[in-house]
C-alpha cells in the first residue's frame, strides 16, 4: 500500500478518520477519507498530535481537513475473510461522471459503482492480483472489500451516481454505439 495516497485521498475529500482496532491483538489502527477505510500497517502508533506530521499535511491543510478520532465501526466487518461475502468481476467498463472515474460492478443488489481514485494506494499491487468482493453490513448496506490474495486492503463503499441525468446520458451513449455498430457491420459487409 502507498500510504502517501491515503494522505492524498484524505486532503481530497476534506476528510480524515482515524479509527482504531480494538478487537486486534496488535492495536491495529486503520484511516479513513469520506468513502474508503485502509489498515495502517508497518506504521507507528499515530494519534491527533502526529497524524497530521506523518502524512505531511501542513498547517493551511490541515484548516480544511475534518479530523475525527474514533473506533472501527461495528456493523462492518474488517476481518480478512468473511463467511458470507461474494467476489465481484469487474466488467473492464470505466465511466467518467463528475470529476470521477467510476468502475462498473454487478451486487446481488444490481448495479454499483465505486470511485477508482480509491485504488490508488493499492497501485503498488499488480491490478490483476486485486480482487472485490460484496459484504453488507449488520444495517444491510453493501460494501466492496478489495484483497490482495487474501489479505484485505480496503473497504470501499459504493458511489451513488445514478440518477435520471445519469442514466439519460448512458442511453444516449448506448444509442450512439449501436448506431455506430450497424454503421461499421454495413462496412464491413462491403468490404
């Protein structure tokens, strides 16, 4: 994991929770920006004081970064391996929408998204070595866990872009490419 993105991700969304693991053994401490929690590992004990030191955040950063210290959240599981989790196949679509580039994945609950820019700490992994998997919290909400192997690196929650704009701009999208398709099988037929 690049930690340094973590950071980066955390100055991005104006967000950065600290939470740490009471249920482990080695006090395992993990960071959070708005929609993805990574384990801190390899790292010293970080708290309110050095946090902000650590990740090189300066003084005028920090002004525009809600900081908040606080356990890991219950109704989400953090263990590596989960009994009831489904792996998830990326559909190798990307869709840019709102300064986002969204990766498409198929849930039991239909269609989600998550924001790639969330995978960017985990870029010091060959991407074919990552895998998603669907897990719902104790509340019922989904929620990818991303591996490598079998270790857990990351916990994403799904971004919401589906709306009306939303879906009206990927028909007309999909409208364009059938027409784009029947223009290049006539081609092809000519040729």
């Amino acid at each position: 994991m690049i930690i340094k993105h973590v950071a980066s991700i955390c100055k991005r969304d104006r967000c950065m929770i600290l939470y740490d693991d009471k249920s482990s053994e080695n006090a395992a401490q993990w960071l959070s920006a708005t929609g993805a929690v990574y384990p801190l590992q390899n790292m010293p004990k970080l708290d309110e004081k050095n946090i902000f030191t650590v990740f090189d955040i300066t003084s005028k950063q920090i002004e525009k970064i809600t900081f908040r210290r606080d356990t890991l959240p219950e109704k989400i599981d953090f263990r590596d391996v989960v009994e009831c989790e489904n792996v998830l196949e990326p559909n190798g679509i990307e869709i840019g929408t709102d300064g986002k580039t969204l990766i498409v994945l198929h849930t039991s609950q239909g269609i989600r998204f998550i924001d790639k820019e969330y995978l960017r700490p985990l870029s010091d992994y060959d991407m074919d070595i990552l895998r998603f998997y669907e897990r719902t919290s104790t509340g019922g909400q989904l929620y990818i866990a991303v591996k490598a192997g079998m270790m857990l690196e990351a916990i994403i929650a799904p971004f919401n872009a589906v709306n009306d704009k939303f879906v009206e701009k990927l028909q007309e999208i999909t409208k364009d490419c059938e027409i784009a398709l029947s223009i290049k099988k006539r081609k092809e037929g000519n040729a």
